[in-house]
C-alpha cells in the first residue's frame, strides 16, 4: 500500500516532494476514472469548519463519499464551543468518540497542529488563517499538471492579496518543492508578502510586467475578512489597477491559462469575461480536481495508517 511519510497533513512544509507527487498521481488517477468506491468503506470522517466554507467542505465531503466514507458535519455554530467550551475539551470530546480522520478548517494560526497533537486519528488541515491551505495547492498542482501535460518548466503568475492568502503561501512552499518552475508574485505594496518570507520568486507590483512570459495566471481575492483595521481598498479602484482584463491577459503567452480559487469577486480582481472564458479558465477544472484530491489525501491517510 502507498504511503505517506506523514500522519496528518498540516501544510505543504512538512511533505516531502515525493509524497506531493504521490498524492498528485493518485488523484491524477481518480480524475481518469480509475476509482474503487469502497476503499473508505466503513470510515466515518467529520467535518470540522470553524470558518465559512462553501466549496472546501462540499469537496471533503464528496470525496470521502465517493470512497464510501460516512461523513459528519459539525455544526460549529449551534456547537457548545458556542457555550464557550474550549479547543481542548472539544477537541478530546471529538477524539472520544474515535473518528477515522477530522477535517479541520480555523482562522487561528496553530490550531490545526494543536489539532493533530490531541487527534489519535489523522488530522486534515482545510484552511488556517492566511497560513496554509495544502490540500488547494494539491489539487492546484493536479490542475496545472493535466492542463499543461507537466509539472516543470513553466512559469506562474500569482496575482492580489499575496499578503492574507493561505493559497498563495501553500502554493508557492509547494511548487518550490516540485522545482523547475518560474514563479512570478504580483501584488501591490500593501498587499505583498514580506520581502524576507520567499526565496526565488521575482515580485511585481503590475500585472502589465509580471504577466510577461507566464503560462498559469493564478488571480486572487482580496481577503477583506482578514484585514483588521488596514485600508480595504476600493473595489473599482482596485479593479482598474490590479484586474485581470482581456488585455492584459494578452500580455501573458500565447494561450496562458487563467486560475482562481474562488469565491471569486468578478470584475474586482477578475474581469467576468476572463472567468466564463472556457478554453482559458481553469476554474471548473479546480473544483473538479479538488474532489479528486480530497479523495487522494483521505485515502492515503487513513488507509496508509
Ligand atoms: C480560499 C480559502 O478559503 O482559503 N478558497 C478556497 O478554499 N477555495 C480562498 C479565499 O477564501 O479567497
């Protein structure tokens, strides 16, 4: 049986390359159809979001069903964390009761590792705050890789709020690892990450210079909801500066395809046309590939136990 060289997935650091591969192969594998829809069979997973959540949760969800898992939800906000119970105590009611994996998403930096110190059973990590969000980055990799045919070679555009953006902190730790890729972060000032935080990345404040050369532009949202007490910036404002138009798509290669992890806000960070774009839009194929990828990691953990 394949294994992983980890017991929960927490973020993209503590991977190593080959097990990003793996989990990359074997959803790869999942998306061309070759799926055995009792390999989770009897496992019962729970779905822990602390934070809002559309398509991450219905993602675990589906995938652990289309293994044959049994899933619950909690419902955080009728909760007794609600009562004002503690991340311990909820956390040792929850491992009392013997899960097979928990899937966990809190805003709070370190709860997921907190998570994985309490859980006997393997810890999921499905958003931390402006930290990680690994299993996004796996099937973004997946993405890229069945869109393009590779996972070398080619040069990626990551473009918004780079500063609040757990996608593009997985992302870039993850395609760092993989190595062979050109990674270009385009944010302006008061959105950029901290000059010291990535090695080997070229930074831009325009898209007009950084789209030059790319074959993946990756648009982000700007994360409002994490920014306390810094300027927001003005939707329009912000489209005219750092939107991604038709034309300054043709800036990017020929044929470059267009990423976002959604929810998207259009015509703030990504013009509506450019998102209903089908032979350039890889949106669709995220979301599809992100079952696929949940599928692989809760296999993997659970089964590689
Ligand atoms: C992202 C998230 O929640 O981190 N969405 C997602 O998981 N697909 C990005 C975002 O919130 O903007």
């Amino acid at each position: 049986m394949t294994k992983l060289s980890v017991k929960h997935l927490l973020d993209i650091e503590s991977l190593t390359r080959q097990d990003i591969l793996t989990i990359i192969d074997t959803a790869d594998n999942y998306a061309n159809g070759h799926v055995s829809l009792d390999k989770l069979s009897r496992r019962i997973i729970l779905n822990t979001f602390f934070e809002n959540s559309t398509r991450t949760r219905l993602s675990f969800e589906m995938a652990a069903k289309k293994l044959g898992a049994q899933v619950m939800n909690m419902a955080v906000e009728s909760s007794s964390v609600k009562k004002g119970e503690s991340m311990l105590d909820t956390l040792q009611t929850l491992n009392a009761m013997r899960p097979d994996a928990l899937v966990i998403r809190h805003r709070e930096h370190g709860t997921q590792e907190f998570a994985a110190s309490i859980m006997d059973c393997p810890v999921i990590n499905a958003g931390e705050g402006s930290r990680a969000h690994p299993t996004q980055a796996l099937l973004d990799a997946l993405t890229i890789k069945r869109a393009l045919g590779r996972l070398e070679n080619f040069t990626i555009a990551i473009c918004g709020d780079i500063a609040h953006s757990r996608v593009a902190r997985s992302n870039i730790v993850l395609l760092q690892k993989l190595g062979g890729i050109k990674i270009h972060v385009i944010a302006p000032a008061s959105l950029a990450p901290n000059a010291d935080e990535f090695e080997n990345i070229e930074t831009f404040t325009s898209l007009e210079e950084g789209l030059v050369g790319c074959d993946i532009v990756m648009m982000l949202r700007i994360q409002k909801e994490r920014m306390d007490g810094e300027d927001v910036p003005d939707d329009a404002a912000y489209f005219q500066q750092l939107g991604l138009t038709e034309d300054r798509l043709a800036l990017a290669n020929p044929n470059a395809y267009v990423m976002h992890p959604g929810p998207m806000n259009r015509d703030v960070e990504i013009a509506a046309s450019i998102a209903d774009m089908e032979e350039r839009s890889l949106i669709p194929q995220q979301v599809a590939n992100g079952v696929f990828t949940r599928m692989a990691v809760q296999e993997l953990l659970i089964n590689g136990q």
